[in-house]
C-alpha cells in the first residue's frame, strides 16, 4: 500500500471513530446542558436524535439552531464536493481518469460517516431502523470502494455528494418534529420549503446533467478501460440512488403541499373570525 493509500485509510478511519464519538459522548452531554426538552424524550428519540445532534442553542431565542453530526459531515463534504466541481481542472476534463486525489480525500470522509452510521442503524434498529437507508448506504460503500481502491470515475463519485446539502433540512425538520412545533408554525414551514428547493436542486435538478456527463463518456476508450465491476458500481449504484431521490422526493413535495394548505385554511379562518368579532 503507497503512502496517499495509508493516508486515506486514516481518514476514513478517523472519520468512523470521530462521528461514533459525536454521537456516543458529545452529544447526550451537550444536548442534556442545552436543551430542556432532550430529557423529556423517550429513549428510541434519544437515541435518533443522537445520532443527528452535534452542537445547539446560538441564540436566547426559543428556537434552537441545532447542528447535527450528520449535518457536520454534510456542509463539510458538501462544501469540499463543490470545490472540487468548481476548481479541479483534472477531473472535469476527465471525469473518469482524473487525478482523484481531493476526492480520494472527501470520500475517504464520507466513507467513515457511511460506516459508523450503518453501525448505529444496526445496533439501534428498533428506533432508527430504515431499509431504505441500508439500501443507500451499501450501494455508495460500493460505489466509493472503486473511487477509493483503483481511483476510477472520481467526477461521477464527487458530482454524488451534492446531495449532502440536503441534510440539514431534512435534519432540522424531524427536531422541529420531537420538540413540538406545530407543522402550521413559521419555522416549520419555512424550513419546509427550504427543505423542498434544496432537496429538488441538488437531487433532482441536478440528474440531466450528471447523465449527459456519464453518456458523454459512453463508449469512449476511457469508459472500456473501467472494469465490469466498476461500470456495474456506477451506472447501477446511479440509478439505485436517484430511485429513492425521486420516490423521497414525491413524499417531500406531497408533505410540503399538504402543510401549505393546512396553513393557508388556518389563516383564512382566523381572518374571518376576525370579522365576525
């Protein structure tokens, strides 16, 4: 094994271990210091919330701004992927060869997150159990052991992790869940749209141009000089993954719709009530 070889392997393991520790010590302390309503949780939300909670409360207002280890991990790989998309010259000229050696870096970060987390999906499966999220972690460790071992497509592997800038939404939606807001509240709906924009950008705006990037290297002599393993890794890996985008998606857009109607109904009938009084 070369020495960038061994340096990524720390990473990743670094990676796994400061993610367990977030989750396993940081996290129960802070939470139990800043956060009243922490203590007020069953354990199953303990244990979920834990596994989202890094470090909270920026303001003296009673909405907490809370930052999640999986939303840690999001802003940090997410701003290091677009980095790369927008500055790596190698592998936007060649996406599938390119010099990998920034990506090799951020998914050796991302691989770490994605191990420690099936870890805690497994040992705690009765409160944070998802098939669907099992499904999307095995098939990005299996992507990324081909982008990591033999340093093959890294445009393609650094184009999938736009999607991270999705999380803290998403994170920031089930906090407003356990703590109470009511999903008619502003900050729910404010989050709510967030939550629907961002989602829709970087999951699903984004599929015509990372497809027209992989067909514009079908066939080429670069694309039969990647194995049968390694096309299977990213073609079938692709599409796996923005099935459930999509299918997240719907469920999103439905959610959000239904709370915008709720709202608007509540707001309509306070008005006329203001009327009739």
């Amino acid at each position: 094994m070369d020495l960038f070889s061994q340096l990524i392997l720390v990473i990743s393991v670094t990676s796994f271990l400061s993610f367990q520790w977030l989750f396993h010590w940081v996290s129960p302390w802070v939470s139990t210091r800043v956060s009243p309503g922490f203590l007020r949780l069953a354990d199953k939300q303990k244990v979920e919330w834990n596994s989202r909670v890094y470090c909270i409360l920026q303001s003296h207002s009673c909405l907490e701004d809370y930052r999640t280890v999986s939303t840690l991990h999001a802003l940090v790989v997410g701003l290091c992927c677009l980095y790369i998309l927008l500055f790596d010259d190698a592998i936007n000229e060649d996406p599938v060869w390119g010099d990998p050696t920034l990506v090799k870096i951020n998914v050796g970060v991302t691989t770490g997150y994605l191990i420690s987390d099936l870890l805690l999906i497994f040992y705690y499966w009765k409160a944070i159990g998802d098939k669907f999220f099992v499904v999307h972690h095995l098939a990005a460790l299996y992507a990324y052991y081909y982008v990591l071992g033999q340093g093959m497509l890294p445009y393609f592997a650094n184009f999938r992790l736009l999607a991270e800038f999705s999380t803290p939404c998403v994170n920031q939606r089930w906090f407003f869940e356990v703590l109470g807001y009511s999903k008619s509240s502003r900050p729910n709906i404010a989050n709510g749209m967030a939550m629907a924009v961002v989602f829709f950008l970087v999951r699903i705006a984004v599929m015509p141009l990372y497809y027209s990037r992989m067909w514009s290297v079908y066939g080429t002599e670069a694309f039969y000089r990647v194995p049968p393993g390694g096309r299977a890794a990213w073609i079938i890996s692709s599409i796996c993954l923005d099935v459930m985008n999509v299918m997240w998606m719907h469920k999103i857009a439905r959610g959000c719709y239904k709370v915008m109607r709720s709202a608007r109904r509540h707001k309509v009938g306070t008005q006329e009530n203001g009327k009739t009084d």
